[in-house]
C-alpha cells in the first residue's frame, strides 16, 4: 500500500457493528459526539442506522484514496479517505476512515474509527 493508490481488493476488512454504534454515531460519547453529530448532519445516519453505515464504509473502502500510512506498536494505522457523493457549498463531504492491521503478514484491516473530514 502507497499514500495516493486505492485500497487493495481481496483484504479482509471489518468494521465491528457495536464501535459503529456506540462510538461513532453515539451524539452523546465524550469522544466522539461532535462527530456523530456532523455524520447525522451530512449523511443523515443515526446510532439506528449503525448496519446501514457500516455496510457503506464496507463496501466503498476498496474505492477509497489512502492519505496516510503509520507504524505504531500496535499495528500499521492507515487513513483511507472515501468519498461520500455529497456536495453542497462547502464542497463535497469526504469520510475519513481510519483503519489498523494488527499483523502485517495477515491481509486483515480493522475499522477504527470514521468521521466526515474538514466540516
């Protein structure tokens, strides 16, 4: 994988439907409230549509550009940047997902984390 290409076809990827729900699209955590509150806003997906938005990230990350790449001690972190298909007069609303394999012998990539980009 090279910062600029699209995400391989043929990896594993995974997103767990519970971090989706409850992190994620979850107005209420610390964390990450503000931006579930700008995905509800752009995309329109709320903790009730955690499945729905995980299968869209599932299937457009393979069309997605990769903007940075990271060794850490817990894996290889990879930003992957997917477009949305949204614009208005901000631009077009890019989601930023961010992804970790654990083993870089292994073709498996987990979600762990999204947010639209820049908004």
């Amino acid at each position: 994988m090279t910062i600029g290409d699209k995400m391989p076809s043929g990896y594993n990827y995974t997103a767990d439907i519970e971090k989706i729900r409850t992190y994620v699209l979850n107005l209420a955590h610390k964390r990450g409230g503000d931006k579930a509150y700008i995905l509800r806003q752009v995309l329109g997906y709320t903790q009730d549509d955690a499945e729905e938005f995980r299968q869209f990230i599932l299937e457009n990350v393979e069309a997605g550009t990769i903007k940075k790449i990271e060794d850490t001690v817990w894996g290889q972190k990879i930003r992957v940047d997917i477009n949305t298909g949204i614009i208005n007069h901000k631009g077009e609303a890019i989601l930023l997902t961010a992804w970790i394999q654990e083993d870089l012998d292994k073709n498996e990539l987990r979600l762990t984390t999204a947010y639209i980009q820049g908004r």
